[in-house]
C-alpha cells in the first residue's frame, strides 16, 4: 500500500470454547479498532474513508480464517488482510475443545 504510515493499533481477540480462528481474529481487529477514535484524516483535510488499513493477524491456524469476515469489520477506508502463524491454542482439561487467542495489528496509512 501507498501512503505515510499515521497509526498503529494493537488487539487481542479470543473464542473461548468454540475453537474458532475467524470469530478470534474479529474479535482481535475489533478490540484494535474500537479503542480509538481516529481524527487523523480529518486533522490532514482528508475523509476518513482515505484511509489504508493494512491488518495482520496472527492465529495458530491461519488457513482456517475468513479473511472477508475479518476486512468487513473495517468501520473505514479500505484494507488488506495478512494471517500469519502466531497467537495460542490453549486445550481444555478434558481435552475435548481449545480456546484461541488471537492477535491484531492495523497499520494505518494516508496519502499525504
């Protein structure tokens, strides 16, 4: 992608029985995003949908992501979606089930 780096954000993101990886990775953007309100395009003259959001997630298993699910949850601009091997899988005592833990990071550019 073009354009000046301007934010970086950071989530984590968890599916505590189910074992999902996508609903993790949602989670993960989510927690990235939703703590921040960004001005930044504002503050440059810019709208906020000229933002370039690069998101990585990492997940144990990567393969098993919907990449769409986790772009649908950018609010603005638009984005791109790596998954990388990274984050935890946790088995239950029983050894019937995993919690995943998964991590996000945004990288936010802007054409300035």
């Amino acid at each position: 992608m073009a354009g000046r780096r301007m934010v970086l954000q950071l989530g984590m993101g968890t599916d505590i029985r189910g074992s999902d990886c996508t609903k993790a990775a949602v989670r993960a953007l989510r927690d990235a995003l939703w703590h921040n309100g960004l001005s930044i395009a504002n503050a440059v003259g810019l709208p906020v949908d000229a933002m370039q959001v690069e998101v990585r997630i990492g997940v144990p298993r990567p393969e098993a992501v919907d990449k769409a699910a986790v772009l649908a949850v950018l609010p603005h601009g638009t984005g791109t979606v790596e998954v990388v091997e990274g984050g935890l899988e946790i088995t239950n005592d029983a050894g019937t089930g995993t919690t995943v833990i998964a991590n996000a990071v945004t990288i936010v550019r802007l054409d300035i």
